[in-house]
C-alpha cells in the first residue's frame, strides 16, 4: 500500500522516461549484495563465475518471489482484477519474505546442481543480505510505504529521526507517521556490521551465520511489524510475524546443532573445508 497522503512516489527523469527512486534503490541494493557476496566466497576460493550465474537466478526468481507473495497476501483479487498491475513492479510491491523464501530455495538446488554445500553459501550470502535489505528499505521511503502508526514527531526528534524522513512521513493534513522503513534499515545496518565482526571468530562454525541471520532479522522484524498500518494479512494474522517465528525457530536448531560439535568441528574459516567445484 502506497501513503498517497504522504507523497507521490518519487522519480527522477530522463528525457520521457520516469525512473523511480524505488527502483534504483533495490538495483543498489542488489549490487551491494553481490559484491560483499563475491567478496568473501572469493576469499574460500570459490569460482567467480558459479558465484555471478547463481547471483544472477537468484535476483530474477528472488524478485518474482517477492512480487508473487505481495500479490497473494495483499489484495489478490483487486491483482486478478487487474492483471498487467501484477508485472508493474517499479511501483513497489515487494515481500522481502517471498524472495527470501524463493532465493533460498534456489540456491539450495543450484548447490545440489553442482555438489556445494549450500549452507555454505547460505552463510556467505548472510551479511550482504543485511547490507542490501539496508539499502533496499529506502526505495520504500521514496515510495511512501513501509510506514506505521500514526506519531508524535516531537518523539521522533527525541529519538535522533533526521527532519527530512520526518518530513517524508507526514503528509498534507500534519500527521506523521512512524518511518518503520528507518527503523528496519537502521536496524538491518547495524546487524551487519556485527556479522563482519563475528565472521572473523575463529571458532565460528559453519551454518551460524546463517543461524544468526534468522533470528536476528526473525526478531527484528517481528517487533517492527506491530507498527505497520501496511502489513500484509491473513485475516487478523499478520503473515510475517508468522515467517519470522518460523526463521526464529531454524535458527535456533541450528544454533543448537553446533552447540552440539566439538569446538574445532566444522569451522567457517577453515578454507580446507570448502571443497573444489567442479564448474
């Protein structure tokens, strides 16, 4: 849902054609994410060319993952009402749940393809996700969704908001609303800043990063989805608080898993245990 009361969705032009900020956020948002992603498999010794071919499957599916899980659970029959509606992505209308699912999902049989163990790359991938849902979190703003409640913007200011996303989240009649995209992206930021610091534990095990991403934007979102006037619904169920119990709960087994090695089992740093790929 789009706050038409707060702004019109900005764009930039060029010549006749619009190119709205939503857009280039989640572009800036994708090569962020490659390039942290590229960095670090690259430092395991693992072929650039398996990591850009998988990158590439998993930002076409992710999206349309994203634009199918925003269409079932936000209005499905206004979208089969209006079928062209469906592909207007650069509107906005992406469920950062449906291409989480569909990405992971696509990296699991991509690494089936070729012999790679895919919580491997689950954990490569972990902090330049946060980097990018970060960043992608802003095309939201520029597009006037991800808001919550209505606020006091004098608690706002309490709270270190910057004026201008102040000013973004109150429209014309003088109510502001809670910048609930600020709120994720600061948190999103901050979570991966400790992910580059923990990644660097010697006795890191494999799989705990991947763990840590769960529960970690599990809780995150969890907590910021009571503010949302915009959430995406079963009836009174709010579909992602759902998701992120879900993600709480794989985190928390395979946390408990590697409770279970030995301090030397199995370490993520340990470059002797990620195998050639024969690509």
């Amino acid at each position: 849902m789009i706050l038409q009361t707060i702004h019109d969705p900005i764009s930039i032009k060029l010549g006749t054609v619009d190119i709205r900020l939503y857009s280039i956020c989640i572009l800036i948002a994708f090569i962020a994410v490659y390039t942290v992603f590229k960095t670090e498999a690259k430092r395991f010794n693992v072929p650039r060319d398996f990591i850009f071919n998988m990158a590439f499957w998993i930002f076409i599916l992710g999206v349309i993952g994203a634009r199918v899980w925003y269409v079932l659970f936000y209005d499905l029959s206004y979208y089969l009402k209006n079928p062209i509606e469906i592909v207007q992505i650069w509107k906005g209308g992406l469920a950062i749940h449906g291409g989480l699912l569909v990405g992971i999902l696509t990296i699991i049989l991509y690494c089936k393809k070729y012999k790679f163990r895919f919580v491997r790359l689950l954990d490569f991938i972990a902090p330049a996700l946060l980097l990018g849902q970060a960043i992608g979190r802003w095309g939201n703003f520029f597009n006037g969704e991800a808001f919550g409640k209505l606020i006091d913007p004098a608690l706002l200011k309490a709270y270190l908001i910057p004026d201008f996303i102040i000013k973004g989240m109150t429209d014309a009649a003088g109510n502001t609303y809670v910048p609930t995209f600020f709120l994720e992206s600061f948190a999103c930021f901050v979570l991966f800043i400790l992910f580059i610091i923990i990644r660097n534990y010697r006795y890191l095990k494999v799989g705990t990063l991947t763990a840590l991403y769960f529960m970690g934007y599990g809780v995150v979102r969890f907590l910021i989805e009571y503010q949302r006037l915009d959430a995406l619904k079963i009836g009174d169920v709010r579909v992602a608080q759902v998701i992120s119990v879900i993600f709480f709960i794989i985190g928390l087994t395979i946390l408990i898993n590697n409770g279970r090695k030995s301090k030397l089992d199995d370490l993520y740093n340990d470059k002797e245990n990620v195998p050639e790929i024969k690509y």
